[in-house]
C-alpha cells in the first residue's frame, strides 16, 4: 500500500467507525483489512472484557492466525503490563512495539545497565509477543485507558514495518477505541434508559394501585358517611322523613335562582342537602329523641351538630365545599346564627338555600309532639324571618318555586292534613 492508500484506508474506516454499532463487528471487520490489504501472516486484537476483567483476543486472521479462545491476558501479563504502566518506565517508546527494537534494547547494556529490572522485563515482553508470534504490538487507548492491543504478524513480503504503516495502525486501534468507548457509552445509555424507563413504569403501576386503593377507601368512607346520614334521619323524630323532601326543594329553590345545575356545583348541593345533619350522630339520643322543648344546655350541645358534620366530612377527598356547607347550614343572614355567626353571602350558598328548606320542612311536617302547620303559615314564618334568619332572595326565589312547579301538589296539599308536603 501507498501513503496515499493508508490516508484513504483510514479515511474509509473513520466513515464506517461512525454507523458501527457493534464493537466486534468492527474489530473483526479492522483485523480483515489489515491481514488483506497489507498482506501480513496474520492479525489479531486483545480487547479488555469488563466482565471477565482481563484481556481477551475477540479475532485473529491470517494463516498463522491464534487459536484465540485459549488466550487469556490479565494486567499481570507482562505485554498489558508494558502498556498500562507505560509512564512509569524508561522513556522507551509508548505508542507500539516491534520485536527487532526490543531485542536490540536487551542487547544495549546502555540502556538496560542503567536500570536492573529492565532487561527481565524486556525478555518477559519478547517471550510473549514470540509465543503471540507478534511482530509489532500497537496499543489502542482511550484517554489513559488501556482498551486493547492490535498483534501483528510479520509480513508475507518478509520486509519491515515502515514507519508510515506503524502510523496507521496507530491511528486505527487510537480511533477504534474512541469508536469502542462510545459504542459502550451508548449501550450503556440505552441499559439505563430502558431501567428507567421499567422504573417509571412500575412507579406509574403503584401510584395508580394507591388511587385505585384510595378511591375504595373514599368509597367506602362515602358508604359510611351516608349509612350515619339515615341512621341520623332514622332516629331524629325532627328529620325523620325529611331528606328527600329536603333535596327536592333545595334543588327546586337553587333552580329558581339560577343556579348552576350541571356538574359539581349540583352534586355539591345535593351531598350538602342529604349530609347537613350528619354531625346529629354525635349528639346523645337523649337529646336528640327528646319530644320536648331542650333546656339550655341542651340546645348547647345540639348546636354542635354542624361542627361534627363538618370534622366528619373532612376526609373525604371532594368533600371540602360540601364540608364548608355543613359547617354554616345554622348561620343566619343577620349574623346571629352559628358556629361563626358569618352573615351574608359570607354564609356560603349552598347553606342559605338549606337553612330555608329544612326551616320549611320543619315547619309544615308532623313531629311527634305537633302537628304539622299549614303551608301559608310556613311561607309568612319565612318571610317575617327573611333579612334576619333566612336569605331574602332564597326565601322569594323557594316560594316562588314552590308554588309554580308544585302547584297542583300546593293546591292538594292545603286540603289535606299538610303531612309530607315535600
Ligand atoms: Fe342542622
């Protein structure tokens, strides 16, 4: 081969370094070239194997080729040895070996006279690159990092190495490595990837176990909180009965104002009409089932009813509106109700329109120690309470309702007994 022909051989292979994936393949495919276009007896390359950490040949080619799965080579071997610890050496050449210069270096008592264990050595690196019937050895770094050796065999020719060639197979086993490091670097890349990829997968798989887990918990804490609603109504001579009146004519008010009736803000409303005395479970029966009138202390802790509602109603994810509901269902618009005495629109709607259908409910239903009174006077009970107790415009907008949309249930409704109105 010409200079000129080494300068495109290496341009040729820089150009198939950069599509080659496979390391091997490359390695195998540097060995070919050489053996043929530079007619030598053979060729072969060691290559550092992580796993097995030690030197192996992955080819050799060529009639004199190396049965290369009986070789093994670990840092101890005097050639890996020569090329890993380089630097600590004599300044004898680094970057190749050619076996007629390291016999004329044993021969030089100059240079091996000068340091005692040189020449051991030397003998050592002979009787290898001998047993590897290597002619030239060319290292093949990647930074400080030894990653193989290109073995050479003599040529077919029987002429020397020039210097221009020991160039090229310089350059070839320096710009292999690169290609091998980054090939390792991509592999490596993509294992991780692909770890983090399984990784992300399984972290999706477990966050979607917990929502599924949390939503049966949410159900079934959902389940529980309506058992305690009925178990309140069940009990409460004053709401038995009531609830579905109740979200009948919260929801026939809410329509009246305008109110949004898809979506959330409904089932917020409806949740809220069936829930407000929820809190009722934790007052004690005896007051609660008490036919009479409460005394003070009494009526102290009945009105802890919306508090407890509310304490009730917290875990459950959604809730917080309907929770908030609960809490100011006894607000009044004048600000004398309670648990906080909010006055206003501070009183959030929702609670107004139930303040105003339970009071209504109340009023017109049977209890066990009254009748129930007769609409109209419900109807002048929340008007002469509208401003103080109850929302003036929900207190308009319910009896508007009322009488439109139950109209033919109203006009029954005053001849019978007003039991159940709604
Ligand atoms: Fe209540």
């Amino acid at each position: 081969m010409t200079s000129y022909d080494y300068q495109e051989a290496l341009k040729n292979a820089a150009k198939t370094m950069v599509r080659v994936k496979n390391p091997r393949r490359l390695l195998k495919m540097i060995v070919r070239f050489i053996v043929r276009e530079v007619g030598l007896h053979h060729a072969s390359i060691l290559m550092f194997d992580q796993l097995k950490q030690r030197y192996i040949f992955v080819d050799s080619q060529g009639s004199h080729r190396i049965p290369i799965s009986l070789v093994k080579l670990d840092h101890s071997n005097p050639l890996i040895h020569w090329f890993s610890n380089w630097e600590k050496k004599v300044k004898l050449t680094k970057d190749f070996l050619i076996l007629e210069d390291l016999k004329a270096w044993i021969q030089d008592p100059a240079l091996t006279g000068q340091h005692p264990t040189l020449k051991t050595k030397l003998l050592s690196l002979k009787e290898v690159m001998e047993t590897l019937k290597a002619t030239v050895c060319v290292p093949g770094f990647y930074k400080n990092e030894l990653l193989g050796v290109l073995l050479l065999g003599g040529k077919l020719s029987g002429e020397p190495f020039l210097l221009e060639e020991i160039n090229f197979f310089q350059t070839l086993a320096n710009d292999a490595s690169m290609t091998i490091k980054t090939a390792e670097f991509r592999e490596d890349l993509i294992a991780k990837n692909v770890e983090l990829e399984k990784q992300k997968q399984e972290l999706e798989q477990r966050l979607q176990e917990i929502a599924e887990l949390r939503k049966k918990e949410q159900e079934t804490y959902y389940q529980i909180v309506m058992s305690l609603a009925h178990e309140v109504n069940a009990k409460d001579p004053y709401t038995a009965g009531h609830l579905q009146g109740v979200e009948r004519l919260g929801l026939m008010t809410a329509q009246e104002m305008g109110y949004d009736m898809s979506g959330k803000r409904k089932d917020i409303l409806v949740a809220s009409l069936h829930l407000h005395d929820v809190g009722k479970i934790g007052i004690p029966d005896h007051i609660l089932m008490k036919p009479g009138s409460l005394t003070d202390e009494e009526w102290k802790i009945m009105r802890q009813h919306p508090v407890k509602g509310a304490k009730i109603l917290e875990p459950l994810t959604g809730f917080k509106e309907v929770a908030n509901v609960v809490l100011h269902h006894h607000e009044n618009y004048d600000g004398s109700g309670y648990p906080s005495g909010l006055k206003g629109e501070a009183i959030p709607l929702e609670a107004r329109i139930v303040s105003v259908v339970d009071a209504f409910h109340a009023i017109v239903s049977k209890r066990c120690y009254s009748k129930g009174k007769p609409i109209e006077v419900a109807f002048e009970e929340l008007e002469r309470c509208a401003g103080t107790q109850f929302d003036p415009q929900v207190v308009g907008a319910f009896i508007r309702a009322y009488q439109r949309t139950l109209n033919g249930k109203y006009k029954k409704a005053k001849s019978a007994s007003h039991k159940n109105v709604a």
